[in-house]
C-alpha cells in the first residue's frame, strides 16, 4: 500500500527542502510539530525511498578568483577554479554579518548555540549583538 502523505510530512519536507542541514529540533519548531514526531517522519520518508539524500550546495562564487593562501594575489589559481574543482589553500571570501563587508583578516566570532557569526571587528559583533538581542536569547 503507499504511503499517503498529510500536512506534517508536506511541511517537514518543505522546511527541509529550505534547509537540509537543520536539525529535528529546529524543524519541529518551525513546523509546530514536535522534535520526536519529526524524526520518526523523516525516517518513514526516508525508508519509503522519498528522501534519498540531502544534497551540500557549494557557492563557489565564495572562493576568491585567483587567490590562495600564502599566494598572494598570484593568478595561477583562475583556471582550476574555472573548472569548479576544489583544492586546498582556496580561499573563501567571508562577508561581515553585520555590514556585509569584506572580512580582511581573522574575523570575530560570534557563537549561537551549534552555529556562529562572523564579523570584520568587535564593534560589529557588538552592533549585531545588541541589534538580535531578542531573538539570540531565543536561539540560545
Ligand atoms: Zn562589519
């Protein structure tokens, strides 16, 4: 017999279809449904054969052209990186989450439970801090 989806397997499939490295925990509060009832969903999706993986989305527009660490700003990397292949020492821009700027050198680190943010200086940390106040005591 198949398996008839309702609203629960459509909105937890939705929430990850945004998202796949979300956690049950993070999807059952975004759906309403609980974190248990989340799992055991996901995996009757997953053993149906209607989940088959959760893909990584790589943006290789993150990686600076032509740059690699110790390299300077030598040339020599536009052709691989043409080719989207993945080396080490490719270096992958970071973009302030508070200005949106470019991150020069080693950023400030913000952590949030399981994640982080990153920022160009402390003052943005601090801007962003006080700016998510609310909502950062919700994440943590
Ligand atoms: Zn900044």
């Amino acid at each position: 017999m198949p398996l008839k989806l309702d609203e629960v397997d459509a909105s937890i499939i939705r929430s990850l279809m945004r998202d796949a490295r979300k956690s049950f925990r993070q999807v059952s509060r975004e759906t309403g449904v609980s974190t248990p009832t989340v799992k055991a969903r996901y995996q009757r999706l997953v053993r149906a054969g209607l989940i088959r993986a959760a893909v990584l989305d790589v943006d290789l527009s993150k990686l600076e052209r032509g740059k690699m660490a110790g390299m300077g700003m030598a040339g020599r990397m536009g052709q691989q990186w043409h080719h989207g292949r993945l080396r080490k020492g490719m270096l992958v821009g970071i973009k302030c989450d508070y200005c949106k700027g470019q991150v020069g050198g080693k950023p400030s680190v913000l952590k949030l439970g399981n994640s982080e943010r990153l920022f160009c200086c402390t003052s943005c940390r601090s801007l962003y801090r006080e700016k998510y106040q609310g909502r950062l005591r919700q994440v943590l």
